[in-house]
C-alpha cells in the first residue's frame, strides 16, 4: 500500500503543483478570459455532473454529449485496430506486396487527418459518419506500420520449426506470427490511441451538433470561458482513462510474451 502511495505522488505532484501556482496566479489576475482553476472546477460539475442520483449524478449534456463521442472514439478506433493489423499482417509477409503498397502507406502517415474534414463533409455529411471516418483513416496507420515490421521482424528460424511441427495457414499466425509482432502492435495502437483522440475532438469541433468538442465550441461562442475550459478537461479526462485502461491491458497481454526478432 505504500508503495502505490508513493507511486500516485511520484505522478501527481507536479500537476497538483501547477494547478496551484496557477489558481493563485489567476486569482491576481481576476481576468473572466482566463478563470483559476477552482472556477473550472465548479464548471466541471455543473456541467457535466449535477444530474440527478438516478442518472448516476452525471448531467444530460453528459449524457448528450459523451455518450456519442465516445461512441465515435470506439467504432472509429476498433475500425482503425482491425483494419490497420489485418493489412499489416499481409504488407509484413509479403515483400512483393511491401514493395508495391509502403509509398501509399508513407503518404498515409505525412497526410495530416484533420485536413480530411471538409472533405469527410462533403461526402459523408455532418452525422455520425464523418467523425468515425477521419477518426480511422487518421489513427489506423500507427498500427499498420507497427504490424507490419513486427511481423516482418519474426525469425525466419522461428518460423521454419512451427513449420516444422506442423503448423500451417492460421495456426502459424495466431500462435507465432501475432504473439511476436504483439509487442509492436501494441505500440501502435497506444500511439493510435492518442490521435484518436485528438481526432474526436477536432471533427466535433469542426462540424457535429453534440460531442465534447461541439460542447467546447457551443461554450466558446456563449463566451462561458469557465464551461470552456471545463469541456477541455473532460477531452483531457476522456484520454488519460483510456490510456490508462490501455496500459493495464498492455502489461496483461505482454506478460510472459518473449519478443521475437531477426
């Protein structure tokens, strides 16, 4: 116990820290542009926790608002996780097939998501599609780079003896292939992850009519700096539990899981 007490200190008191620095800072200030953080706070609560005991306390622009972005994030990431590690296993096999698809691959990860936007708009429309889009076309490519030089990394060795002992077809990748590569992957799907993100916000803010970015945008205009603010914390909350979950999962996958490589 208290070595997870010291732990949670060793990650916290720099954050505490700032927080305060910059309440008493803010609080000099007295600027309504740029609130101390315990007026945020009771932003935060106001607006997405004042609901009643039977909506579990959280609010209904909760409701309204990360309900679907969260939506959007998991559909648009599990997209982004499938696709990305089914073509990576394919590019990392084949060299031929590596040859010919790494320049698109390349153009890809240079091509910046958020620029697909008014793009997604046009074609998609503003709905539930447009966001889940650029989410995936910009998060999948971390994963599919990963996949496919882990998989292009497996011993040649390793897998001459699965051979060897009658594995074949998918047996060969799902007992050896995946598991050395799965270090990798995971890699990639952590980067992913932090893209998808930002993605998230960035389509809502750009053109949806609920979400937390659409939260943060509608605030904006109503010139409530505080619920602003409070919107931007609840982005910020959204990635650190999901990077959290997603390194929980990391450590239980990797565990006992030797990495293979040339």
């Amino acid at each position: 116990m208290r070595r997870i007490a010291v732990r949670f200190v060793s990650y916290v008191w720099l954050v505490v820290a700032l927080v305060l620095v910059a309440e008493v800072v803010l609080r000099w200030r007295a600027s309504d542009f740029t609130p101390p953080p315990s007026r945020v706070a009771d932003a935060f609560v106001d607006l997405w926790l004042s609901g009643p005991a039977s909506q579990l306390f959280v609010s209904d622009a909760f409701i309204a608002d990360v309900g679907p972005s969260m939506y959007r994030l998991v559909l648009g990431y599990a997209l982004a996780i499938l696709v990305g590690t089914f073509v990576g296993v394919l590019l990392g096999r084949s060299r031929r097939a590596e040859w010919l698809c790494v320049p698109l691959v390349r153009l890809g990860v240079a091509t910046p998501a958020v620029v697909l936007i008014p793009i997604a708009i046009v074609l998609l429309g503003i709905n539930d599609r447009m966001p889940i889009f650029v989410i995936a076309f910009g998060s999948i490519w971390p994963v599919l780079f990963n996949t496919m030089d882990g998989v292009a990394s497996v011993d040649r060795l390793t897998l001459n003896s699965a051979r060897a002992i009658g594995l074949r077809g998918l047996d060969l990748y799902r007992f050896v292939v995946l598991p050395a590569a799965l270090p990798r992957i995971l890699t990639g799907a952590r980067v992913s992850l932090g893209i998808a993100v930002v993605l998230m916000v960035s389509s809502e803010l750009y053109a949806s009519t609920s979400g937390v970015g659409y939260e943060i945008l509608l605030q904006q205009q109503k010139f409530d700096t505080p619920k602003m603010f409070a919107g931007v914390v609840m982005a910020c909350a959204i990635g650190i539990l999901l990077n959290a979950l997603f390194a929980l999962y990391e450590r239980w996958a990797v565990r006992g899981r030797p990495t293979v490589g040339r």
